[in-house]
C-alpha cells in the first residue's frame, strides 16, 4: 500500500546508492543501529527488563547524539527536553485516563461478563477467537495497550489454552489488536502523539489513515488464523520450544 501510495502521488524517489557509499553509511550508522542490539540482546539474554532496555537506549541515544554524532550542541538541550516532554505528556494523559478507566472496567466485572457472553455464543474455537478480535478492538480504541494487557490477559489466556491456542499465539493476536487500538479514535494514543510531531489536526491524520485499518484488519486475520506466522520463528531461534 505503502509503494501504491508513493507511485499514485508522484512522492520523490531517492537516488540509487552505490554499494561501497551504502559501506560507508552503514559504519557511520553503526553506533545508532546498536540501540537494536542494546534492546534485544538486553531482552533475549535476560540482562534486563523490556522497560529497563528502553531506559539505557535512551541514554546511549543521547550518548551517541550528543557525543558522537554532535548533531546538537549543549545550548539546544533545553529545546529537545522541551518538545520530548511535550510529546510525551500528551500520551502520559491518556495512559492515566485509560488506567482509571481500566480500574472501573475491573471494579465493574466488565471484561469477564463481556468474555461470558462470547463463550455463550459458540463452543467452535475460530468463532470464539473471531470474537475476542472484535471485542479487543472495541475495547482497544477506548483504553491504553499497558491497562488492557494486565486487565484481560488473565481473563482471556485459560479460555484461549482451553480451546488449544497456543499462548504466544494468542500474545501476537492481542498485541496486534491493541495495537490498532493505539492508531483508533477516540484515545488512540498514537494518533495524538502523531498529530503532535507533524503538527496536523486529528481529522488530516486519521482521513489519511483510513485505507491502512483495512490492511491491518487483513493482517490480523491472517494472524489470527495461520499460528505459524506467530510461531515458527521463535521456534527457529529457540526462544520458544512450544
């Protein structure tokens, strides 16, 4: 969608690098691209948490930003703090809104009256994924991935094992839900934050994203219903044995 988009507005096309320039650029990149090897290799080998990796890959960012690269001076500090804490307060809004909003979803017993209406439904196990799709959607556009996660993956898990889902499996279904959540009106984290950098009104970015819910809606369904597409690398890695 991505190239049709590129080729129907006529967006400028980059010129072919040569392969000893495209050396070069990757040797220059290389202390940038390491923040991917601090992040998984931090994860993967148990060193530390996911939330503690991406504390130390922002300061080796601006380890690297301000030190190696030098693309800032210290006199444009207080400029990058300003719209980092900027950008980032819009979205700590909204988490603390979707957090409260979470307890009184917990409080209420929703997640599980709503879980029990759809195992009334049907007793075959690709309606009842089908369902949990439609419902972490819903819900998905209403509330942060963070409160979603800790609120329904105990609801959700045992009626997914019982139907012989396999847990990672159904932690890619969930995590691509949500994550369509985060890019869906109202709360949709993401478009705010979106909004913010490219300084756009809410309605110009969600119009231009209109014709992506469609492929992601694909996408999860494929996911939904091929498992080895969630499963067979970690398999391949040994990160999971199944």
């Amino acid at each position: 969608m991505c190239i049709g988009f590129a080729h129907k507005r006529h967006y400028p096309k980059g010129e072919l690098v040569p392969f000893r320039q495209a050396i070069g650029i990757f040797f220059d990149a290389f202390w940038g691209l390491f923040t991917i090897v601090i992040i998984l290799g931090g994860i993967l080998s148990g060193i530390f948490t996911a939330a503690e990796s991406a504390a130390i890959a922002c300061l080796w960012a601006f380890f690297v930003t301000m030190f190696i690269y030098r693309e800032f001076r210290w006199r444009d500090l207080h400029l990058l703090l300003f719209r980092t804490i900027k950008t980032v307060t819009i979205v700590m809004v909204l988490i603390a809104f979707a957090a409260a909003f979470g307890s009184v979803m917990t409080f209420m017993q929703l997640p599980q009256i709503i879980t029990d209406f759809f195992l009334s439904i049907s007793e075959n196990k690709y309606v009842i994924l089908m369902c949990i799709n439609i419902m972490l959607l819903i819900v998905g556009c209403l509330m942060d991935m963070a409160p979603l996660i800790l609120i329904l993956t105990p609801v959700l898990l045992p009626v997914t094992t019982s139907l012989g889902v396999d847990p990672v499996h159904f932690g890619m279904i969930m995590l691509v839900n949500l994550g369509i959540g985060l890019i869906t009106p109202p709360v949709g984290s993401v478009l705010f934050v979106a909004s913010a950098v490219s300084q756009q009104k809410m309605e110009a970015v969600v119009k231009q994203m209109l014709p992506f819910y469609g492929v992601l809606f694909i996408v999860l369904m494929i996911i939904t219903y091929v498992p080895i597409i969630s499963l067979w690398l970690p398999a391949v890695t040994g990160v999971y044995k199944g």
